[in-house]
C-alpha cells in the first residue's frame, strides 16, 4: 500500500477495503454511515454486512438536490449527527453526491471515499469538488470540500464494465500527455497489463495519476491557474457528451484528438506524438474518428461551458506528450 498526501487528505492506494475500521477514529466519529452505489452493493454486498449503509441507485440523474434532500431525511432517521462520518462507496456520481451531502448536512460533517471505478480513482475522488447537476447543466450546484480520507482498492475494479473502465482510461492517458512523459511511456509499454487489469500494473496507474492529479489540485485547489490543464480533452469533451449523449471518457477521447488536430494545424504539436495518442486512445476501446463530429456545431456549447472567459476560449492544448498548456484562443480561429 502506497499513501499520497495533498493538503490534509491521505490517499489509500493499492489498500485493501478492509483496512477500513482502521481508518475510522472512534474518538472523534460517533457513527459511520457509508454511501453505497446500488452495482457496487449488488457485487460486493458480503463488504458491508457490518456497517450502516443506504443504497443510491446508479445513474447520472442521481446528482439532483432532490436524491441530496432525501438522502438528507435518511441521514436525520439514521440519527446521524455532526459527528457521523459519512463515506462514498462508488463511481464518481457516488462520491460527488455524498461530497456534497457532506459538506451542507447540518452545515457540514466529514467525509472519506473509496472509489471503485477507475474514473474514481484516478479523477473524481481526488481534489475535493464535489456537487450536483441542475435542468441540463452538470456540476453546476456544489463546493469544494476535501475528504478525510480516500481509500482506492484495486479488486473493485474486477467487476467493472468494459465500457466504465475505458471512462477512466481516457483521464489516465489525459495525466500522461499533459504532466509526465514518463508515465505516458509507462503507459504504452504496458498496455496490455492494463487491460486485463493486473492488479499490480493498476495500482501503480492509480498511484501515479492521483500523485499528478493531487500535485496540481495542491497548488491551484480553486482552479485559477494550472488546474485547469486537467481540462484537456474536455472543453470539447463536455460539448459532445451533451450534444450526442456518448459516455464522458469517450467525449473526452474525440475532444483530445479534436484539440490535437487544432495544435497540429497550428505548427505546434507533431503528426508523430498525435498518432501515438491515437493509437493508446483506440487500444483501449475509445472513439477516435471526429470526421461526424463538425466543431463548428459544437461551438455554441462551447460558448456556454463555465469555464469560458469574454470572446476567447482557454483551450488545454500539448506542446509536446507530458507538457500541457493553456492557450487563449479566439472563436474565429475555428472557423
Ligand atoms: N469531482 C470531480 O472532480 C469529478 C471529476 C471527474 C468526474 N466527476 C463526476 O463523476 C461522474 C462519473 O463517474 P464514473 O465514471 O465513476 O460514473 P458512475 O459513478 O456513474 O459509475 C459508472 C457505473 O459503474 C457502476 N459501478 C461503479 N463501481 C463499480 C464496480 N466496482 N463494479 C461494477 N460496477 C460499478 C455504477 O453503478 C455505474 O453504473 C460524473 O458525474 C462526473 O461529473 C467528478
């Protein structure tokens, strides 16, 4: 077992689930009540025969103020309290509904994660924002609260579809091309490991892309500057998740090569490095061909997205694999 640490949270990779109890100070929490994903408590039901727990369904419309507000009232008949520690058990829906119950349940009590799919935790567990969505708009009602702790343990990832584990791939190969060539190369040697999921071969993956991930989360938690780089692939990613209703980690595949596509166009990334993150891409099952996607159409989503300034777009573009930056674009440069 390795622990990471960025501001006051440990991170538990490579852990085993059972370590659980030990992490749970008594002298400080009355009670734990934990947070189940409805697939996770059907595969793994034999984990919580010991605990408190209430089952949320899976799916996406789950991050609404309405499952907050009931899993609110369940607390209240748990007799929860300010000192009950609350803990996400699930994907990254899971672990952004309980980071929020958390953080306005009687103004706020902690709360610890175990991720347990590969988007989880690499991405969602790690970096304190957490939230619901509203109407069409995602992630629009939340705050960023960090975990007491987070505990990611590899054999959860067993059970997991194909389809989710190549969710979490997509942000993997997204902390390879912007932060560390290294691992990039890592990450291509071993393809094969990582798709069968070698136990071992994916607690380092874990371990690398929470250290990279929490390294920029530690200096930017407000994300004014550098964390923005985690965007890379989504600016798009987030335009064509909406438009065409596609997984996330494939959106956020064809928004990578889209913003490669536009860095090459423009003389700074090569054809070379944008084939090679083509290939990993499609080894992993993700959709690489954006001719049916016409960033023309996309644009008006994109000039919607929160995270645009004035007539510019702060697009996460490579300059080269493992060195991501941020480039003010203007509109007309995609016309
Ligand atoms: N807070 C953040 O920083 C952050 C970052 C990235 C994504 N997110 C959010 O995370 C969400 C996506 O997370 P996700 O991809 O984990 O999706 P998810 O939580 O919906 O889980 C995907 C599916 O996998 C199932 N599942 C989970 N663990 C399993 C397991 N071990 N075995 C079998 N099935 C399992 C779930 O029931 C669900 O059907 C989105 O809402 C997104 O906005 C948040």
């Amino acid at each position: 077992m390795t622990t990471i640490r960025y501001h006051q949270t440990p991170v538990y990779v490579g852990a085993s689930w059972d370590i659980l109890p030990e992490l749970v100070d008594f002298n400080i929490y009355s009670k734990v009540i934990l947070l189940v994903d409805e697939n996770v408590y059907r595969w793994w039901k034999e984990r919580f025969v010991n605990y408190l727990y209430i089952v949320i369904p899976s799916g996406e419309e789950q991050k609404s103020l309405l499952v907050v507000e009931n899993l609110v009232q369940d607390l209240i008949a748990m007799d929860a309290d300010r000192n009950t520690l609350l803990i996400g058990v699930g994907g990254g829906v899971v672990c952004d509904i309980t980071g929020f119950v958390g953080a306005v349940f009687m103004r706020g009590i902690d709360v610890g994660f175990v991720p347990t799919t590969l988007l989880a935790q690499v991405d969602a567990s790690v970096g304190g924002k957490n939230g619901v969505n509203t109407g069409k708009y995602k992630n629009m009602i939340g705050t960023i609260t960090q975990p007491v702790f987070i505990l990611s343990d590899s054999s959860f990832l067993a059970t997991l579809p194909e389809e989710e584990f190549a969710n979490g791939m997509a942000e993997v190969i997204k902390h390879g091309c912007i932060l560390d060539e290294n691992y990039y190369s890592f990450i291509e040697e071993n393809r094969n490991k990582i798709r069968s999921r070698d136990s071992d071969t994916m607690d380092y993956v874990v371990q690398k892309s929470v250290e990279l991930k929490s390294s920029v989360v530690a200096k930017d938690e407000r994300e004014i500057g550098q964390r923005k780089l985690l965007n890379y692939g989504h600016t798009f990613g987030h335009a064509i998740e909406k438009k065409y209703n596609i997984p996330h980690g494939q959106a956020v595949s064809l928004g990578i090569i889209m913003v490669n596509e536009f860095s090459v166009k423009k003389g700074v990334l090569s054809v070379l490095e944008t084939n090679r993150i083509k290939d990993l891409l499609a080894f992993f099952g993700l959709p690489v061909a954006i001719e049916n996607y016409a960033v023309q159409e996309l644009l008006p989503l994109v000039l919607h997205d929160k995270k645009r300034i004035s007539d510019a777009l702060q697009l996460i573009t490579l300059k080269r694999i493992g060195e991501g930056e941020i480039t003010p674009v203007r509109i007309d440069e995609f016309m």
